[in-house]
C-alpha cells in the first residue's frame, strides 16, 4: 500500500449549487472527499490527509495532515458557507504543494488531489501556464490527481486538465478522471477508478477504463463485479472484452479490405464487358468460316473417295479386260481349231 500525504482541493464556486449530480454538485463532492479521505487512511495507518478550497474569497487549507475523519467532516460542513466565487486552480495548487512540503512525516510521498466542477478561467485556462506548473510537480516529486464533473468537464479536443496530468505523470503516479452526470453517484466512480487502485491493493488495469463513467455496470462497477471482491475475474472480464474489440476491429479491416477489392474489380469490369461486345459479332463469321471449312474439307473427303473409287474402277477394269482378253483369245482358238477340224473334215470327205 502506498505511503503518501494527501491534500484534497475542493471547488467551492456558484456553480456547486448545480443539481445536476443527487442531491447538488457540493454534496456529491463532500461524500467522494469522504470516501477518497477513508480509503486513504485505511490503506496505511501512517498516512494522512488535507482539505482545502480553491474558490470563494480565495484558496484556504482548512486542515493539514490528519487522520481524524471528523476534522474532514467539520472542515466540509465550513466550507459549505462559503460557497461563491470562481475556482482559482493554480494558486491552489502552489498553495497545496507548500502545505506538504512541510509535512512532518518526510518519508510520505505527496499527492494532489483536485475536484473541478466549473469551468477554466484565469491562469487556468492558459495552456502554457498550466503545463509550466505541471513540470514543477513533476520536478518536485509531487503526483496529482483531477477529478472533473460537472462544467470542469472540458468539451472538445482541447483538454488542459488532461495535458496537465500527462506533464505531471511520473512513473503513472498522477491521473486524469472525467465524471459526467448520471445514475452512478461520484463517491462510486472515485472508488471504483485508478485513482485509488493503489490504496485498495487493486491493480489499475483491473479498474476498467472509466474515465467517461460509460463503463460502469451494476453498482457503477465495470461488467457489474467488484474489482476488490474478485480482481482476477474483472481482470479476466477486462482481457475478454479487448479480446472481443480486437476481433471485431480485425474483422472490419477485413470487410473493409474485401469492400475495396470488390470496388476496384466493379470499376475494371466495363472493359471486358466492351471487349466482349466488341469480339461478339465476329462470333458468327467464325462461325460460317468453320462451317465453310468443314464444308470444303467434305467436298475434298468426298474427292479423295471418289477419286480412290475410280482409280479401284480403273484397276478393276484393267484387271478384267485382261479376263475378257484371255476368255476372247480362247474364244478365237476355239474357232480357229473348230474352222481347222471343219477343213480336216471335208479334206477327209473329198479323199
């Protein structure tokens, strides 16, 4: 558990009479001080904690360095009259510092921790300032915590609280935590933040990102489990769901990719389709041109069987006049011996 003094700076402005936070911004912050005061102390009988303002009349450390709850209280119920004014942030916290850099206990390290719930005006609107100051902390091994809601809340990508905070961190010592209004109650969103992990012996990335107060489930709590009653399972909810928003991003660059591909192949696809018109009326040219083809290659079959046909006539008939020759030369022998025998014949008859 940390070992570190303490000094909560609360806002003390017109506009903690605002009921956007049950019952009014004031409350709300006095019961968040309250628990932020408590889980300090029981995280470490050595440590102590102080209570300032930073508005009405001008910034005022109403207690230093105590562990008595009902100095707290007391302190939180004067303060409550004394409600007006604009918040001054960087006068309280050069104030802040010097309270604890006379702290008795030197071995405590020192924290801020600031309630904002009106906006930035004066010095603590101007960027440059305020990021001056923040490199002194960090110089002076000071951490500092801020806790918006309200109109402390800033809009847009300008963030000074937020530059603040990154200039100030060291070693992830300082923290930036926005509230804005809802069901879930203050005191619940400071307790279930990384802002007191440390104390509660809970580490931050068990705590959920809640900075927006979007990730509080049942009870203000991430995924509805307390992180103190079951770390591992919160941790275990927490790599779950990166796991999930992982997938699903993967997922989308693929769709994306796929979506790309498909447009690219659409904005390609008219020339072939004109390539294709244009080859589709000589289609049928091709086609008469093998019909005409397989036409003449016909007639030259045809020709060629013919012409086989009449060369076997040929040799047939110059095979068979050589039959007919030989049956007429036999023919004519037969007459010749046949007029031979008739002379002989009458040769023997005149004898």
């Amino acid at each position: 558990m940390p070992l570190e003094a303490t000094l909560i700076i609360i806002d003390n402005s017109e506009y903690m009479r605002n009921g956007d936070y049950h019952p009014n911004r004031f409350q709300a912050q006095s019961d968040a001080v309250t628990t932020l005061f408590q889980t300090k102390v029981d995280s470490n009988p050595e440590n102590t904690v102080g209570f300032m303002t930073m508005a009405g009349k001008g910034p005022e450390v109403l207690v230093t360095h105590t562990k008595d709850l009902g100095q707290i209280l007391s302190a939180i119920h004067s303060s409550q009259d004394k409600i007006g004014g604009v918040a001054d942030i960087p006068t309280a916290i050069a104030v802040a510092q010097l309270a604890l850099k006379h702290r008795s206990n030197k071995n405590l390290r020192q924290r801020i921790v600031v309630f904002v719930g009106s906006p930035l005006e004066g010095l603590g609107a101007d960027e440059k300032y305020m990021v001056r100051l923040a490199k002194k902390l960090k110089k002076n091994n000071v951490a500092i915590d801020f806790v918006a809601f309200g109109d402390g809340i800033e809009e847009g990508e300008r963030n000074i609280l937020k530059t603040f905070v990154e200039n100030a961190n060291s070693g992830d010592n300082s923290h930036y935590l926005a509230v804005p209004p809802g069901p879930h109650l203050l005191s619940d969103m400071i307790l279930n933040s990384p802002i007191l992990a440390g104390d509660r012996g809970i580490p931050e990335e068990a705590m959920g990102d809640i900075a927006t107060g979007a990730g509080a489930g049942a009870g203000g709590f991430e995924f509805g489990v307390d992180p103190s009653l079951d770390p591992e399972l919160a941790m275990a909810l927490r790599m779950s769901m990166e796991e999930e928003q992982a997938r699903q991003a993967a997922a989308a660059q693929a769709a994306a990719a796929a979506a790309s591909q498909s447009s690219s192949g659409a904005a390609s696809a008219p020339a072939p389709a004109a390539t294709t018109s244009s080859s589709a009326p000589s289609a049928p040219a091709q086609a008469s041109t093998a019909a005409a083809a397989e036409e003449e290659e016909d007639e030259e079959a045809m020709l060629q069987r013919a012409l086989a046909m009449s060369q076997g006539q040929d040799v047939e008939m110059a095979d068979h006049p050589a039959g007919e020759g030989g049956e007429e030369e036999s023919e004519e022998d037969a007459i010749k011996r046949a007029i031979e025998m008739s002379m002989k014949e009458h040769d023997q008859q005149q004898q």
